[in-house]
C-alpha cells in the first residue's frame, strides 16, 4: 500500500497573496483536493478549471502548480504518496497521463474532505500518531481509486477523452504560433469546429477562452524577456504581436498590476 510521506494545507488568504508556481516531484504522487472555491491549476502542458469537491490527480515527474494571471480563491489539502504501484504504470503514477487529471468527487466529497483535514491536522500535531496518518492516507487512495473506476465505467471516459485531446491540441497549436496574428476563426478553421463550439469547450475545461491564453501566452513570455534580457520595450511587444506600446503597457498592467517598464526596473 501507499506511504505517506507529507501533506500540506494551503487557506485561502495564503493562496490570493502567494501562488503556488510550477514544479514537479520525481518520486512522489501527490493528492491534491480542492476543499473550497474555484480557479484554475496547470498539470503537465496545460491548465484545467478546478472547483470545490475536485480532486488533482499529480503523478510523479509530472509539472504542476496554480495557473498565473489570475486571482487565487481556493484552499485546498495536499498528500504525498510513496511506494504506488499500478500496473501499466510507472511507479507513483495513479493514471495515464493522456487523460484528464482532475476528477470531480461528486457525492464522496465530503468524506474525502473529511480525511484530508483530520490527517493534516493529526500529521502537523503529533509525531506519535503517524500510524494513524497512514491509514488515513491508504483510505484517500483507495477513495480516489474507487472513484476513478466509478468514472471509467459511467461511459464519460471516452467523450471526456476526446474533449481533452481537442484541447490538448489547441493548446499545442497556440504555444507555437502565439506571437502570430492568431484569430478564433483560425483556430476554427484548423480543427474544424464551429467558432463558438471551440470558445465554449475551451472555456470550460480550461477556464479561460483560446484568446484569453493567447494574451496569457504572450504576457509570460514578455515577463520572461524583460527581466532576463536588455531588449528593448517596443520590440518586445513587436516580437510577441501586440501591434502597439499602447496595447502592449495596457494588457501587461491589466494581468501583472504594474506597466513594463515598472516591472523591468523592479527585477533589474
């Protein structure tokens, strides 16, 4: 069976003043179970929309952390879990990594709640009752599974399959072409789906629309550039198609809070 070896709590007023950034656990499986609000959270190359009652399934070596620009509502609690092996797998995987990591608890949320917090509590207040810990971890694990195989055999697998591959694609599509001229229709035409069909899927597994991570894509990359290089201002925003300085200061400032050269002069 699965050992624990962490668990971590993280409130909401901690989560809106210090997001968690993209990192990765070589071999550990970690837990994650969002315990109130909404938001967005990145697993692997791509984000997913994440509420209260979902569970983020992070297998080891897997990149994950809460997405950026954006504002963070939600607590969650986190375990981390040695020693999982699933057959197929590699060792502290709980499942392929082609599909869809976030898994919604529907009537066993509250039970999974229920054993976050106590093993938390109990894991951070007394040494001597790690025992306990452990056995309260395997019934998260076994939780988790249960619910997993419920999914699988619900029909929903192979539908929530295709959807993640469309958008698995979309999003591989934007990452090289986001300093083009990128357009709704383009990526309509491309992948043969109406322009509102394609907003709304999106939307809706992602929590942003395809040009919302277009501006996403384009902002990272422009933080990227202006503290790690001397480029000048106006043809960052050329390289990255802002097409103006006053569109360019205007969406940095609306997604980090300060202008370009505010942030540039902070890191330098």
């Amino acid at each position: 069976m699965p050992k624990l070896m962490q668990t971590y709590f993280v409130d909401v007023n901690y989560s809106q003043n210090h997001a968690h950034m993209l990192h990765k656990h070589p071999d550990v499986l970690e837990i994650l179970y969002i315990d109130s609000g909404e938001g967005r959270y990145i697993v692997g190359k791509r984000e997913y929309a994440v509420s209260a009652g979902d569970v983020v399934i992070c297998n080891a070596g897997m990149i994950h952390g809460e997405a950026p620009f954006q504002k963070h509502e939600i607590q969650t609690y986190c375990c981390a879990l040695s020693q999982v092996m699933i057959p197929g797998l590699p060792e502290n995987c709980l499942m392929d990594s082609r599909y869809k990591p976030v898994l919604a608890m529907g009537n066993a949320a509250g039970h999974m709640g229920c054993l976050m917090r106590t093993m938390h509590e109990l894991f951070t207040e007394n040494m001597y009752k790690k025992d306990v810990c452990q056995h309260l971890a395997q019934a998260v694990y076994l939780l988790v599974k249960e619910r997993l195989e419920q999914y699988k055999d619900s029909g929903r697998e192979v539908e929530d399959q295709k959807k993640e591959f469309l958008v698995r694609q979309i999003t591989d599509y934007i990452d090289r072409h986001y300093t083009e001229p990128l357009t709704l229709k383009e990526l309509s035409d491309r992948f043969y789906i109406s322009p509102s069909s394609i907003s709304h899927i999106y939307k809706r597994e992602t929590g942003v629309s395809p040009m919302q991570y277009v501006i996403h894509r384009r902002i990272g990359e422009a933080q990227t550039l202006l503290m790690d290089t001397h480029i000048p201002i106006h043809m960052i925003e050329e390289r990255l198609g802002f097409g103006s300085s006053c569109h360019f200061s205007a969406m940095f400032k609306k997604y980090v809070g300060i202008s370009p050269k505010e942030f540039r002069s902070h890191f330098k």
